[in-house]
C-alpha cells in the first residue's frame, strides 16, 4: 500500500502547499526520514540528489514551526551555493503559502540592503549560504538565539568547498539545544565526524548506495586536458542525442568564454 502524505498527519493547510507542489505519496527519503523528524529527533539522511531531501526536511521543520512566534528566526536552513538556497527558498514558499509562516533567502553575489530588510520584516525560516549569512551576523542584523530547527543541506558539497570553519562559527550563534538535520548525497568521514560534534543520538536513515546517482540518471567521466575539454564537448553535443544541456563550468570567466564558442 502506497504511503500518502495525508497519513503523516501534516497540518491541514501545509498538506494545502503540498497539493500545490503537485505531490501525492512520499518518496522513500520522505517516508523514512520524516516521520522521525516529526518526532523532534536529530536525524542523518544519506540519498543521492533528487530524491525530494528538499521536502523531506522542510515538511517536519514547518510542522514543527506552525505553533509559537512566525516573525522571528526559528529555523536555519544551510546551503553550499547561491542555487541551491533559492532553490530550497521557492520550494519553501509554496509550502508556506497558506500559513502564517515567512522565509526568506540570504546568499552573495547581490546586495546586502534588501537581505537586511526581509530579516528585519521578520522570517520564520532562513535559508542561507555559509559566507553570507556570517556577513549578516557580524553587522548584527539577525539574532538566531531562538533557532530550534538546523538544517545542513548538501552538507558533503559545503565541506567539499571548505565551509568547514564558517559552520563551527555559525554554531556559536546557535542555541546548543536545537534539533539538527544533516542531509548528504554522500557519507566521507569528514561527515560522519561533523555529525558527532553537533547532534545528539542521530537517526540514520539512507535511500541507494550513498554515491548512486538517482533513478534515470546516467553518469559518464571523461578525463581530457584543459585545453580539449571545449573541443570535447563540442563533439559530444554534435554526436549524441542532446536536445538540451545543463552546462556547469568553474568561474564566471569560463562561462562567458564557453558560451562564446557555443555561439
């Protein structure tokens, strides 16, 4: 028998955000982890990228969040990238449209001013990269003494890219007694340690291998020199099926000098 979320026992108007989105039963990352998350515990999940992490720990946050105060911060939320925290704040949006709940997103690359004005209107919810949000609470312009809900999102991706030290910063902001989520596609040992020092009696729970990609996905690795990687996909684009390509390169620089060629 097939798992609906009506059976997680959701507030009503939170199930209302999640019809919006489109769902109907939970995916298996959203079966196991939630439920133990609804039950205040700390809780580990290893699963590859989509896969639903994204509502699997957003639902038991705004769960949680539906009684007590919407205007001040009860909930952090970190990223690894200016994307992914806008896009984990679009799916929280939906979420929230029926309640009284706020979120909104700080990240670089844009000016601090209008962040600093959404965290002074007041938001339930702050979903944040490392470096960013240390910009902010070094001017003093959120107080995060009240969050009872930390998410780390893609936590393998932030240690990858040497975010390390701003989260053992951002903790010290923190109240020690929280719940903690940690949400990874994969399990190193940096991770695990990680976890250890900032949760109590974790939850484990895992969806695939740990390094599968998801259903669907296919991988491929081709080791080239820098110099032909252009070339490279040039002919890949030409000689398979492509109709459309998601491309990621390193810098700005790179993007505008592939994008040339591509033109």
């Amino acid at each position: 028998m097939t798992l609906k979320f009506e059976q997680l026992k959701l507030h009503p108007r939170l199930l209302r955000g999640v019809r919006d989105l489109g769902f109907d039963a939970p995916t298996p990352i959203q079966a196991q982890a939630i439920p133990a998350m609804l039950e205040g515990r700390d809780l580990i999940a290893c699963a590859p990228t989509g896969t639903g992490k994204t509502a699997a720990f957003l639902l038991p946050t705004l769960q949680h969040l539906m009684t007590g105060p919407s205007r001040q911060t009860r909930a952090l939320i970190l990223t690894p990238t200016r994307e992914l925290a806008i896009q984990v704040h679009d799916q929280l949006s939906h979420l929230v449209r029926h309640t009284s709940l706020k979120g909104t997103a700080v990240y670089g690359g844009v000016r601090l001013g209008p962040q600093r004005n959404a965290l002074r209107a007041g938001a339930t919810v702050v979903t944040a990269t490392p470096g960013r949000l240390l910009d902010h609470l070094r001017r003093g312009w959120l107080d995060l003494s009240q969050v009872e809900v930390l998410v780390l999102d893609e936590a393998d991706r932030m240690l990858d890219m040497g975010f390390l030290p701003d989260i053992r910063r951002i903790l010290d902001y923190l109240p020690r007694q929280r719940q903690t989520l940690l949400f990874s596609a994969t399990m190193p040992q940096d991770i695990v340690r990680l976890a250890a020092s900032v949760m109590r009696d974790p939850v484990q729970v895992q969806v695939g291998a740990g390094t599968a990609p998801a259903d669907g996905i296919t991988q491929t690795l081709y080791p080239v020199p820098e110099h032909l990687k252009t070339p490279l996909l040039l002919e890949l684009l030409e000689e398979t099926s492509v109709e459309s390509a998601l491309i990621f390169t390193r810098t700005k620089r790179g993007t505008e000098h592939l994008a040339r060629k591509l033109k």
